[in-house]
C-alpha cells in the first residue's frame, strides 16, 4: 500500500511547520532570557530552522505503509524549488527514489531509516549537485532488483554523501558510474557483495567511512578501460571482507583497483579480509601509502598484471601469507617503489599457493629501507625464472625467515643489486641464487657472487 502524496505548497512560498515554529520560538525566547547570544543572534537560528529546511508534509509511517509517492514527490518539490528535503527521525517503507538536479535530502544520523521493499532506494542520472547527510539506509537483507545496490547513480557531477549508513543490503551498498564527488563519514554494513563500486570516476573522495562484514570486497575502484581515474580512497577503516563469491582474488579484498590509474589508497585501517588488504590490477601510478594491515588471507598489497608505476611505501603489514607483491613482468608489470614498510608474522597458505614471502618482486623496481620479520619462505624474493630486470635491494632489514634474499638467476634474466642488507637467522642462506623455486650455490651474503653474472651483491651483513 502506498501512502498518498503530500501536495507541496502551490504558491512557491515558504512552508513552516510546527516543529519549525517551535525552534522559532524557542530561538525568541532565550534571546529575550538573555540566555542566547541576544535578538541579533536568534535571526539566523530562526531563518536555519524554517528555510533552511523543509519537511514538505512528510511524516514517517514506521514502516507500516509503503510511502514511495509521497517521498518522491516531496524529493521532486524540494528539488524544483532549491530546498534541502528534511525527514525526521523514523522509518520510511520505500521503493526506488529518483534524485533529479539539485536534489538534498538531510535526516538524523541514526535514526532516519529509508527501508527497501526490495528495490534499489536511490537513483540518480546525468544530474549534478546532490546531497544525501544522516540517513540510514537498510536493504532489510533483501535482493535489490536489476541495479542490486542501495544507491546506484550514474553521469553525476559533485555527488555529496556524509553520515549516513548503508546496511543489511542483499547487493551492493553504493554503485557509482562517471560519478565525481564525495562520499565520507558513511557506515557499510552487512552487505552482500561490495560496500561502494565506482567505475570511470570523474574525481571521487572515498575517506573516512567505516566499511565492516561485505560478502565480497570493500572499496573497488574501477575503469571500463585502462586510464586515469585519481580516485581518493584515505583514512578508511575496512574490516571482515569475505570472499563468497570464489575466485582466486578477484574477491576478498579491502580496496581492490582495477585498470584505474593515479589512485591514492592511503591513511587507511584494514583487517581481516580473505584474500588482500589493497589489490592493484592494471592500475598504472598507483600509490599505497601508510595504511595499516592486519590478518590477511594472501597477499597483503598487491600490484600485479599490466601497471606501469607503483608506490608501496611506509605500511604496516601483521599477518598475511605474503606482505607486498609487486608481480608479473610477463604481463607488463613494471616500474615500482617499495620502501619503508614494516612486514610480520607471515604465514604458509594450506590451499592454493603457499606463499609465505615478505617481499616480492619483478621487474624496474626499488626495495629499500624494509623492514620483514617471520617470513617462512623468502624474507624479500627478486624476480622468477627469467622474469627480471633492474631491481636494486637496499638497506633493508630481514629477521628469523627461511631464506633471507631469493634472486633469480634464469638465463634471460636481468640485472639485480643486493646491498647493504641485514640480515639475521635465515635458516638456508641469508642470501640465495634461484632457479625457480630451487636455491643454486652457496650463501652469497658469506661467498663471491661472480658465478652469477647478473647480480651485483656486496656489503651485506648476515648472521
């Protein structure tokens, strides 16, 4: 059953209700008391509280009635007339919501409630200036039609969400596309599939939203095609990332980018995910930077497949299978910095690739002033196979790992400089020659590794 619509205020002048009377009054009143800032300062309390905001006749139902028609039409007529739409506090029975140009819709933090029937609650299409702040959200755990997120918005120029709450979706949370704005201070729940989707943002802040118990990944970050995105992803808390959807790392994962290049994931508290903290795939200049990851399921930061350009650095790794990879050179994965970041209590995977590194890397890259502690494999691997070139090891510090530097030396590959490293209580070596998963020769950290002539160790300390 849906509720009849509140026909808006046809002569276009302002609505005062008595919840807008009351604050009036009280704004008079304590002026007069002497108890307030005086009669100067009670003006713009009075004009914030009956203009700044307008009901348009809406009151909640708590849920015992569908209220899709009156909703619409009070979001409409708040719109077409420039005023930010206020829903007191309450539940709200809805089905979808179209947001047109200029539409805000402002409730309590907490206990403003849009309840799905079912359906995505909010749309928006090729429109700009929109605003949603103290809103909850709730997919009551149902399916959520052909869009499947509580929010779907597309071709949306300055997009504002803040303090509102997305939970118990049986899809998504928020799916954005050619979307450019803000989305801060949110809380995702108890959602199925993915907290927030963005694809072939325009200039997107994701910062400072709890993000806690998604069925497949956090944050993604994405493009159609490969190119730049710079999307903002800083000073989030993502936390119990499930992988119910399978796969072997397209779920999982905190903030997972995907061809979308110049993304900055940085600030950011991330644990317990299946598979990674942060995920780069085919994102070119993508920086990592300062986050802190906890109890991961594989490998903790990732770049890996057709990037050019990584920034690794000062992150603080406790608990994965491997700490940082920065991965296949045979698909194009090239150029990086990984510096400064802090790796323990690593561990061997019982399904799918043991892993158990601190460090992996392939191919252009630097790795300089680590530090990786109970690493079960490699403290720090360079290259596989023939699928290395131009890697400097530098200054870095390894304790209590199986090997402590593994670098290729297939017949094709590249040039790699070990130096200045120390390191302490590596079982087989501190540093090792490889051949695929094989160590060749002696510990080069104690003999001459001129039998190799595509490494260049020197100046080591091991014991």
């Amino acid at each position: 059953m849906t509720g009849s619509p509140k026909k808006p205020n046809s002569g276009g002048g302002l609505q005062i209700g008595r919840r807008d009377a009351l604050f009036a009054g009280l704004g008079t009143g304590f002026g007069t008391l002497g108890l307030g800032a005086g009669p100067s300062a009670a003006k713009p309390r009075m004009a914030e509280a009956a203009g700044a905001y307008s009901t348009h006749g809406i009151v909640p139902a708590d849920g015992a009635i569908a209220q899709t028609a009156t909703l619409q039409a009070a979001l409409d007529a708040a719109a077409n007339s420039g005023t930010p739409l206020f829903l007191p506090a309450g539940t709200y029975m809805t089905d979808t919501l179209e947001m047109k140009r200029g539409a805000q819709v402002h409730g309590i933090p907490g206990r403003t409630v849009l309840k799905s029937g079912g359906a995505t609650i909010f749309t928006a299409e090729n429109a700009e200036n929109l605003r949603l702040s103290g809103l909850v959200l709730d997919g009551g755990g149902r399916s959520l039609g052909d869009d499947g997120a509580l929010l779907f918005a597309t071709g949306i120029a300055d997009l504002d969400i803040s303090d509102c709450r997305f939970v118990n979706s049986g899809g998504g949370g928020v799916t954005l596309r050619k979307t450019s704005g803000r989305i801060a201070n949110c809380t995702f729940g108890k959602i199925a599939t993915a907290a927030l989707f963005s694809e072939d943002a325009t200039g997107l802040e994701i910062s400072h939203n709890q993000i806690h118990d998604c069925g497949d990944n956090g944050i993604l970050v994405w493009r159609s095609e490969q190119g730049e995105d710079g999307t903002l992803v800083c000073g989030n808390r993502i936390e119990r990332i499930a992988a119910k959807s399978g796969g072997s790392g397209q779920n999982g994962n905190g903030v997972n980018v995907f061809r979308a290049g110049s993304v900055l994931v940085a600030q950011n508290r991330i644990s317990d995910c299946a598979f990674s903290a942060i995920r780069s795939n085919a994102g070119s200049n993508c920086q990592m930077i300062a986050n802190s990851c906890a109890r991961l399921g594989e490998v903790a930061l990732y770049a890996e497949f057709g990037f050019e350009g990584a920034v690794i650095a000062n992150n603080i790794v406790d608990t994965a299978a491997t700490g940082i990879s920065v991965t296949n050179f045979n698909e194009g994965g090239r150029l990086a910095v990984v510096q400064g970041n802090l790796i323990r209590n690593l561990f061997l995977r019982k399904t799918g690739e043991a892993r158990g590194n601190g460090i992996s890397v392939e191919a252009d890259t630097t790795v300089s002033g680590n530090v990786v502690e109970g690493a079960p494999a490699y403290g720090i691997i360079v290259g596989w196979g023939d699928y290395l070139r131009d890697v400097a090891v530098t200054g870095n510090v390894i304790r209590k790992s199986h090997i402590g530097i593994g670098v290729a030396v297939g017949t094709g590959a590249g040039t790699a400089l070990v130096t200045d490293n120390l390191i302490d209580g590596a079982r087989d070596g501190a540093i090792r020659a490889m051949k695929g998963p094989a160590p060749l020769g002696p510990d080069l950290a104690l003999e001459s590794a001129e039998p190799f002539r595509n490494l260049a160790v020197y100046a080591n300390v091991a014991r």
